[in-house]
C-alpha cells in the first residue's frame, strides 16, 4: 500500500509533528510505502494566483479554474503543483495531520487543497463524487485540538466535532476521496505526558484498523 502523509504544522517539537511520526512508523511495515508532504518545510505558497500557470491562453476568461483546467491538460501547471498531485495520485491513501485552527485546515493546508486538486486532474464536469477523478482512494483526517472532548460533544460550546468535519469531508468526497474515520487528541496541550503517550498509542491501534487491516 502507499500511503502519503500532507502535514501541516510549523514546529518540529509540536504535537502534531509526534503523531505524523508516528504515523510513518506504524505504515511503513510490511511492503507499505510512505511518502510525506511536510507543507512548511516545502514552504509550500498556499495562494492560488496566476503564477500556477507557465502559460495563460489569452482567449479563455480569466477565471482561476478555467485556467487552471487548461494549464493541467497542457502539463503547464507550476513545478510545485505538479509534484503534489504526482504524489496524490501515487498514493492510495492520503492522510492529512494538521491542528485545528479556527474550526478549520490550517490555511497552509486550505491552499494545498485548492492549488492541487485542480480541475481536469481531481474533478471535472460530471466527474465528482463517486466519479471524482481521484477515487478510489481513501483519505484520513488526523487532527489536534487546544478545547477539551467535552467541548466538542453535542451539547458543548463548540457542538459536535464533525460539523466541523463535514466541509472538508464534503470536499474529499467531492475529488472522489472516501473519508475514513477521522482522528482527533484533544486539548494537547493541556494534558499530561501519559495522556499524550496514550493518544500516540490509540493512534498506532486508529492506523491498524482503519487503513492496515483493511488491506486498502
Ligand atoms: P503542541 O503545543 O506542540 O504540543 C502539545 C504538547 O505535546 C507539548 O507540551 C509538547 O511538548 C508535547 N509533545 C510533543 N511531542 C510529544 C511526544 N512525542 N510525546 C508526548 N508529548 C509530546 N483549538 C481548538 O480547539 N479550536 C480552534 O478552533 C482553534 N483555533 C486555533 C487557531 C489558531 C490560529 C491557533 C494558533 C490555534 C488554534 N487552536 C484551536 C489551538 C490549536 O488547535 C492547538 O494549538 C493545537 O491543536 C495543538 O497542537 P500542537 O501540535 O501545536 O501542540
């Protein structure tokens, strides 16, 4: 199986880069191959602008994903974006780790998602959902939080989490990406080492159900 790991945090000594590590840990056993995207280190550019593109045709509009889909058919996307979705589609699950910023991707990573799952290469017309041009792969939120469980149950401050979860999800599915269940070690920051290293450990046994045992 090959399994790429899009990463996205700031700090090496951070939370997030310990349970990425421990992702390439657990997944490169056995014939698996694991490649990772660590955004900030790439100093990834998360904007979308007309430098995408090698080469813009004077006669399409300029709108961003009719270029975009245009410059894709031509192999005139910029090195960057090519090389991102290379690795998309080498892969047949892609995990994202990332910490929860504003109930949300982190914006390194939003950017990711709209550079790379260009039109013409993740989707096109009548090519989305189960159709999506990147199905069938799956794909696995890992994800951090500062508030506590109880803050993200029903009847929390925050709700649920996975309202939180449905946008993005949304977005996957809509590339042709099957969700699986996600991950998530709350409040981090606040708890104590054993707790920390019982999360570490919860998301080996998360990685062996939802993506090893499944033989994906
Ligand atoms: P860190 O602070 O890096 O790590 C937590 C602890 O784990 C540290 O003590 C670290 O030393 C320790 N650690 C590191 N490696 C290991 C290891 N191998 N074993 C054991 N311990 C280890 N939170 C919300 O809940 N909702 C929000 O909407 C939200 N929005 C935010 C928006 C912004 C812009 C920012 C900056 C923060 C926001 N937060 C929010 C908080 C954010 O989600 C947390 O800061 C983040 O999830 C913490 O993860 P981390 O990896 O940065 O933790």
């Amino acid at each position: 199986m090959k399994i790429l790991i899009v990463y996205a945090h700031p700090e090496p000594t951070s939370f997030n880069h310990a349970l990425k590590d421990k992702a390439v840990q657990i997944l490169q056993k056995g014939n698996n191959e694991v490649i990772v995207s660590d955004l900030y280190n790439q100093k990834f550019n998360p904007t979308a602008n007309w430098n995408d593109f090698k080469m813009i045709d004077p006669n399409l509009p300029r709108q961003y994903s009719v270029i975009q889909r245009d410059a894709y058919l031509k192999h005139q996307l910029a090195e960057d974006i090519q090389k991102e979705q290379d690795k998309l589609r080498w892969g047949d699950v892609v995990i994202f780790q990332f910490p929860l910023w504003w109930f949300g991707l982190p914006a390194i990573l939003k950017g990711w998602f709209d550079r790379i799952f260009a039109a013409g290469y993740a989707y096109d017309k009548e090519k989305w959902f189960s159709t999506g041009l990147l199905h069938p792969r799956k794909a696995l939120l890992s994800v951090t939080t500062q508030s506590p469980l109880s803050a993200y149950q029903p009847d929390g401050i925050h709700g649920d989490i996975k309202q939180f979860f449905k946008p993005i999800h949304h977005t996957l599915r809509f590339v042709g990406l099957s969700p699986l269940e996600p991950f998530v070690a709350y409040a981090v920051m606040n708890i104590d080492l054993q707790e920390r290293k019982r999360y570490l450990t919860n998301y080996q046994l998360h990685l062996d159900k939802q993506i090893l045992q499944r033989r994906i």
